[in-house]
C-alpha cells in the first residue's frame, strides 16, 4: 500500500527527524457491540480498537480510514502523539523553516515505516500526490505539504503523522467480522479539533457509546 502514495521524482517524507524521534513513548452497565456480518469499503471512516482486539500495537487505537479497495487498506492512527517530536522537529529535519507554525504535535501513524510522514488535512490544499479521502479531508505524503504549511500558503487543518497502518487485500474485511474494530464515520471535526488522548472516547460519544462501559464484538455507528 506504501506505492500508493509516491509519486513520479516526488520527494516523500520518510527521513527520520535527527534528534527526536529515537526517544521513547470500570462501569455498571455495558454495551455490546454486535458483529459486522458483511465487510464493504469504508475509506474516510474511523476504525477504534475494541477490547476484542488481539493486535496489541493497535490496542485503544483511533485509524483515520484513508484508503479501502479490493486491494486492501491503509490508515493513519491519530490517538496517540509521539514523545519528544514535534512539527518543528520535523521540518528542520528537511531543513525547512517552520518558526512561523506552530510546534504541533506529530502522531505516532503507525507500526508500518516508521520513519515515514504523512499529512491528513482539510481539502482547501491540494498537491499532485493528495488522495482524496472524503467530501472533507484528504491525505498527503509528500514535501510539498510540508514546505506549504511552513510558508503558511497550506491547508487550514492538518495533522501530521509517521507511519502508517497497512492491510493486505481481505485482511481488514476480515479483522472487522470479529471482535477487533468498531466503525464511525469519518467526521471532520472530531479529527482536526479533538485532541488526540480524547479522540477515542469523543467519537464514541457521538456514536452514544460511553466507552468505559464496552464489552467485546464488532460493530458500526
């Protein structure tokens, strides 16, 4: 799924920043979420980990759905920042001047290369290499956006992220039949505006779902 996102002599942004990223990172009723009995394609959706879920590196996570085909599924988890590295981390590992945006956060994206950068953002910016995700956000992992968001010429909303989450073709189809992921949709808002340690228990809330009280099974809002 990682060719999907370089395109033709575009430079993407798989250099490790090169000081910061080494350093490391109950309720009386429940609710049951009942399984998924036939997978489709949910590109622009969020996955949230169930306590179902067997894959430890996933365990609580939020996965901005980004890309679901036939061919499989990539994501970019955006629950958890990452210690000691930061957009001006980032940027100065590119050697681009980011003293004119703030120091964000970046997000820890995902188990699949690590070292690699990508920017979900509002669709007001769009670059030879955005894909497109919904009507509201899309998905770049270039420099371009990098740079754009440095001269503050890029998107009004943007999270920016390394690594990613990645599925064979099926696999996600069939992690959602079980008890792994719980399914909403892919609301902008919650996205850009939630910080990252409440995302998980906000999207549930939209859904009517106290998150403290879930039991296993997959499901969708």
């Amino acid at each position: 799924m990682a060719r999907a996102m370089s395109r033709r002599g575009r430079g993407n942004m798989s250099r490790r920043p090169t000081h910061a990223v080494t350093r490391p990172w109950q309720g009386a009723a429940a609710v049951y979420i009942r399984p998924m009995m036939q997978a489709q394609y949910y590109g622009g959706h969020f996955l949230l980990a169930l306590p179902g879920m067997e894959d430890m590196r996933f365990d609580h996570s939020v996965v901005a759905l980004c890309v679901h085909d036939a061919q499989g599924a990539l994501g970019i988890a955006v629950g958890e920042e990452m210690e000691g590295v930061r957009l001006h981390d980032l940027l100065e590992s590119f050697d681009i001047d980011g003293s004119d945006v703030p120091d964000l956060p970046v997000l820890r994206g995902g188990p699949v290369e690590p070292r690699r950068g990508f920017v979900l953002h509002s669709l007001d910016w769009g670059g030879q290499d955005m894909v497109q995700v919904n009507e509201r956000w899309g998905l770049s992992g270039s420099l371009d956006i990098l740079k754009a968001i440095a001269e503050r010429r890029g998107p009004s909303r943007y999270l920016v992220a390394l690594g990613y989450a990645g599925w064979g073709a099926g696999q996600l189809e069939q992690e959602m039949t079980g008890e792994s992921w719980f399914l909403a949709p892919g609301d902008a808002d919650l996205l850009f505006d939630t910080p990252a340690r409440r995302k998980r228990a906000a999207i549930f809330a939209a859904a009517g779902i106290d998150s403290a009280h879930l039991v296993g099974g997959a499901g969708s809002a």
